[in-house]
C-alpha cells in the first residue's frame, strides 16, 4: 500500500482542519466530496508545468475529517477507472522530491542560522 496521498497542514483553528491533496483539471475529488457528504472549502490551487495534477489546498470542519479521508481513498479509485493509472506514484514521488527538498532547506537555514550566532560580534 501506497503512503498517503495529501498533506495535513499545521494551522491552528477550533474549527477546521487543513488539507492539500493532488486532483485532476476536470476535478474527480469534487464528486466524492458530495457522495461522502462532506463540505470542502477551497482556498487555492497549485499547478506544475509537466506535473498532471493539482494541489489543491483546502479546508474542512473538524467534525468531516474521516469522510473527506474517506472521500480521498475514493479518489485513488477514480483515478484509476479514468485512465491516471499513474497516479499514486506520481504524487508519491512528488511528495517525496518535496519533503526531500524541504529537509535540505530546514538543514541548510538552520546551518547557516547557527553559524551567524557563533561568530564573534
């Protein structure tokens, strides 16, 4: 089995929870989001040049987020009787280059943070 397929966003809020999963132009997600009876609201959308999906940023009430889960693992499916066969790989490994290249950033910032304090004034 596959990792998970979108993000959880860290932002603090009584009511919601934040979200980014990957999605198709003609937007499969939406259909299942209203099949599982779950409310999304969407904030904004990414696109990559030559990356066939879209991030999409949103949010649900606390109280959604097992069926909006639920309505994500739906999605792999869909992806699947569309023709996006590819699909849980290329967002895996998307993820992957992401969280890869946001770890060097983090030692590369923190490095260079730490340096700047050691040095004598």
């Amino acid at each position: 089995m596959k990792d998970k397929l979108y993000w959880t966003i860290q932002k603090s809020s009584l009511r919601f929870n934040y979200f980014t999963y990957f999605d198709t132009k003609p937007y499969l997600a939406d259909q299942l989001f209203f099949r599982h009876e779950v409310r999304v609201w969407f904030d904004c959308e990414y696109e990559k040049d030559g990356f066939p999906y879209r991030a999409i940023l949103c949010h649900v009430r606390k109280r959604d987020v097992q069926r909006f889960l639920d309505a994500l693992e739906d999605l792999k499916n869909s992806m699947l009787i569309c023709g996006h066969t590819d699909y849980e790989d290329e967002v895996s490994r998307f993820m992957d280059g992401a969280e890869k290249l946001k770890e060097a950033n983090y030692r590369e910032n923190g490095t260079a943070e730490k340096a700047k304090q050691t040095q004598p004034a």
